[in-house]
C-alpha cells in the first residue's frame, strides 16, 4: 500500500495560475499563447483543476493532521494506478460517465424528426436531425449521439428502437452517450463542416421540376419521413449537409412538414440511367398518350440553344421571390392547330397598347404591293447569314429556298416601347428564352384537345372552309355504291384520324420534354374561357408577387 505522502499534490493553486495565465496570454500575439489560453478557459479544463485543488486539499490536511484512518481517499489511492474505474470499464470505448438521460415531449401525428444507424463502432446513434423537427426545436440530440435505452428498454438496432417507439404513446425517455471518433473519422468529419458552419441558416428556394413520392423511392431510408412534391413546387432548402438527401420543406404545404428530398446529384445518378424519351414514369401527357417513335426535326440551330442542350437535365431549379411586376414577353407554345395565334392576335386587338408582336426578317423577294417593314422585314441572305453567326436572331429557319427569323432587335423595340411582346415561337428556343435576364419570359402551353373535342373543332373548320377538307363526296362520284367509292372515303377517313393522333401525341410531347420551362399551361376547349384566364393571369401577376429564376436578378 502506498503512503499518503506518494500521491501528494505538487501545487494546490492551479486554478489561481490558470486564471493568470489566460489573462496574459489572451491578448499575445502569439498564435501559441491565444491557443493556450483558448484550451484553458474552456469549462471541463477549469473544473478539472478546480477538482485536483479541492481533493489536493484533503489529502494535504490528512498528511498534516496525521490522520491513518481509512477513508474513501486511501482506498482510492491503495488501488493500481490510482483508477478511479475498474479497466474492464475502462476498457470500453463509451465514456460510461457521460451517459445522459434525455426526455423528448411528443406531439400527435407528428414525427420525432431524426433518423438513425449503427455507426462505425456497432453503436446505434443518430444519423441526422430534421431542420424544424421536434427534436430540432428542442435541441436535446446531436448528430452522432449513442442510444443505449428507450423508456428503459436496452435498445441496439434501428428495428429495435422503432418497436419500443411505436409501443410508447406518450413521451418518451432516452438514455444517450455521446460518440467517441476516431482519429481519422474526427478528421474528416471537421473538413466536412468547415464546408457549412453551424447556425448559418440556409434560405434556398427551389422549383421541383419533377414529381417525387417517397413512398415509391426504394433508396430514402425512411419512407415517413420523406417529403412529397409536385412538378413546379416551390421548396426550401433547409440542409445539404448529407450529399444524397436534402432537408427542405414544401412551401406550398399550410401545414409546413420538413422531409427529406432527394439531392441534385442522387437525382442525376438515377436519370442518367433512363433515357429522357424513354422515361414515363413521371411524365403524363393531357391525353395519356404515349409517344413511341417521331422524327426528328432540326429546325432551329442557334448557338446559344446547343449550349444549352449541354445540360439539358433539370431536376431543380433555383429561384427568388420578387415584388408584383410585369413580364416583359408572353410565349406562346403549342402544336399547329391549337389556337395560338388566334389568341395572340385576339390580344393584341384586344388592348395595342399593351400588347405588341414581331415583325419577322426574311430573305425571299419582296412582292407586289408589300412594303418593308409592315408585314416583314426583307434583306438579303449574306447579310441574315452573318447576323444568324452573329446569334442575333432568336429563332430562323428555311422554307422554299429562303431564309425567315426573328430578330432580338426587333423583340427588345417592342419591350422598349412599353408593351408585352408576344412570341408565337418554336419550344426549341425556351431554353435561351427562360435564361434571358432581358427578356423575362411567361411561357403558357396550349394543350391540344382530347380526340372527340379535335374531330369537333375539325368538323367546325371544313364547314366554314378554313382547312381542306378529307372527306370524300358520294354524288360526286360515277357509281354512288362502287367499291372505289367506299375505299376513297375509309381512305380519308383513316387519313384524318390519323392526323388527330398525330396532334394529340405530338401535343403530349412537348409538354414531356418542356414541361420545365411552362409557367402556365391551358386545354383550349373553349376559346373564350381560354381567352379569359390568359388576361386574367397576367393582370395578377401586376399586383401579386412571384417566384422567378435567380439569374433574372442576380
């Protein structure tokens, strides 16, 4: 047994050398002393000393008082090494005396808001902490904490705290002990968080360009929790801590439920492997209809558009909140026969003053009576040519041998002149149109009709004589009952019921491939209601505020 007198403390005033060392070497300018001092003022440094000097103390005045009585003390100071736990705790890698016992106040139909794993050491600890959640609000776990028992029950698997969770309906009491890291672990995980600081609030708002349902991801760990959204929801980002599963809240949800979101690079992974044209799991065109095979049509070439093409895939789209103002172009997009430029014309008539359109440039003869500037623009090709170079144009293309576009000088008169400039414009070109700070696009899609509506509005057109009709005339014809009588009029017949279907399934494509890019989209059914809600959408949009794309303001 060792004497008293071995296990004497040195100095009995350390806490009063602490206290004078901090206070000389905060102010040095010494990076060495400022980090000195930073380690001794922290709190378990200083109970730690304050410990030493109080037991310090009693085995001072035991030596002194002659005292041989055996006390707690000396039968500390008899054990090996003076230890104050056997090594079989010691032994263990959780710090048995740091154990805490936290209680977590439940409130109904609403999830505790942290997900959990085995970490590293076989322990079951706390994966991640909702942004928003209960147990966020009330700050009593932290990322990385051990779960060693739930309301008393030794717990040691996710499926094992989910049980005990579930049997429990009131609140519930945990038994927590904080993870020990490793070297390497701690490490990497300090380069981790230097990348986000802890209290900086995140405020990113994002568009959802796709439909999410967590229940059908078989990748989210927990499906609870998973938070579900529409194409062109609005979305606030609340962490990106975890590279795969964001944090966010739907803002367009009353309720303001906070989930987990698949992130921008798990989402590309998961695309990259299904073919745009090809992936309809989330794309449902008006009719339903399937497109399987469709040429493909090269029209516009601009420079700008392929360079867009580059990144064609857009699963979320960053944007901000802006004050009540007015768009400064309208695009019209929509498959030939659908009324396009029957409403912009209508518009424009409807109110000149506010509405205006492009005059398009050309490259064929002017003819008799036509004069430049009113209904085109003429120059000659090599010019258009070397403006087409020079990405001037928004969209051109040829016909019969000659070349037509419209011009970006001829957009920006209209927007100059203070009215809306409508564009009755191919979809090629809405990628460099949703980019264009200057021209700050409402984009409306015009869908085309189910197939019973589409053989109506044909009927309506053959009668007035505004398209050709298919139809094969019977009195015309030498035998009113010959076969090539009955065979003329299946053929054309089938020619115009193809021609629907063409329409319809063309229609479902364009709203499948640039559905990212449509702030508004209409089933012309009826003109005059269709009529009604375009002007009633823009007069809003002059007093409501809006959510528009970051590169318009910044």
């Amino acid at each position: 047994m060792k004497a008293t007198s071995d296990i004497l403390p040195a100095n009995l005033n350390n806490k009063q050398i602490c206290d004078e060392i901090i206070r000389k070497c905060s102010p040095s300018r010494r990076l060495e002393s400022r980090e000195l001092a930073k380690i001794l003022i922290q709190p378990h440094i200083r109970e730690l000393l304050r410990a030493h000097d109080e037991i310090g103390q009693i085995y001072d005045h035991m030596y002194k008082s002659g005292k041989e009585s055996s006390n707690k003390l000396q039968i500390l100071a008899s054990h090996k090494n003076c230890y104050l736990f056997p090594s079989e705790v010691l032994s263990n890698k959780m710090p048995i005396e740091a154990t805490r016992v936290v209680g977590l106040r439940r409130v109904e139909n609403k999830p505790l808001g942290f997900t959990v794993e085995i970490n590293s050491q076989n322990f079951l600890s706390v994966a991640r902490i909702l942004s928003g959640g209960i147990i966020d609000k009330q700050g009593l776990l932290n990322t990385g904490d051990v779960i060693l028992e739930i309301n008393g029950v030794p717990v040691s698997t996710p499926e094992a705290l989910q049980a005990e969770v579930s049997r429990s309906k009131g609140d519930l009491t945990l038994k927590i002990a904080p993870y020990v890291h490793d070297e390497s672990a701690e490490k990497s995980i300090v380069n981790y968080h230097s990348l986000d600081h802890p209290g900086k609030k995140l405020t990113c708002f994002m568009r959802a360009l796709f439909d999410y349902n967590p229940f059908e991801d078989s990748l989210l760990p927990c499906k609870d929790i998973g938070l579900a959204f529409n194409s062109g929801d609005i979305l606030q980002i609340l962490s990106v801590k975890d590279p795969n599963w964001w944090q966010a809240k739907n803002f367009n949800d009353q309720m303001e439920r906070i989930g987990l979101i698949p992130s921008q690079e798990l989402e590309e992974r998961r695309k990259a492997f299904v073919v745009p044209e090809a992936d309809f799991a989330h794309k449902i065109g008006i009719c339903g209809t399937r497109v399987s095979k469709r040429k493909k049509i090269t029209m516009y070439k601009s420079k700008a558009n392929c360079e867009f093409d580059k990144a064609d895939l857009l699963l979320y789209e960053e944007v901000t909140r802006m004050p009540p103002f007015r768009r400064k172009t309208l695009v019209l997009i929509g498959v030939p026969g659908v009324g396009r430029r029957t409403l912009k014309n209508r518009l424009i008539n409807s109110d000149p003053e506010r509405f205006g359109t492009v005059i398009p440039h050309t490259t064929r003869p002017k003819r008799p009576l036509e004069e430049n500037g009113v209904s085109y623009y003429f120059t000659n090709r090599e010019k258009m040519e070397e403006q087409i170079k020079r990405n001037e144009f928004l969209e051109y293309g040829s016909y019969n041998g000659h070349l037509y576009g419209l011009h970006l000088n001829s957009v920006n008169e209209v927007i100059e002149s203070g009215r809306m400039c409508i564009l009755d414009c191919a979809p090629s070109t809405l990628k460099f149109l949703h980019n264009s700070q200057q021209l700050m696009p409402f984009v409306i899609f015009i869908g085309a009709t189910g197939m019973e509506q589409l053989k109506q509005v044909y009927s309506e057109r053959r009668a007035t004589g505004s398209v050709k009709s298919l139809s094969f005339d019977r009195q015309s014809s030498i035998r009113y009952s010959s076969r090539r009588a009955r065979t003329l009029e299946s053929l054309a017949s089938l020619y115009e019921e193809d021609d629907l279907i063409a329409t319809v399934e063309e229609s479902s494509f364009y709203q499948r491939r640039y559905g990212k890019y449509f702030d508004m989209v209409i089933v012309n059914n009826d003109f005059d209601s269709t009529f009604q809600q375009v002007v009633k959408v823009l007069d809003e949009m002059s007093h409501e505020e809006q959510w528009v794309p970051v590169n318009w303001i910044y």
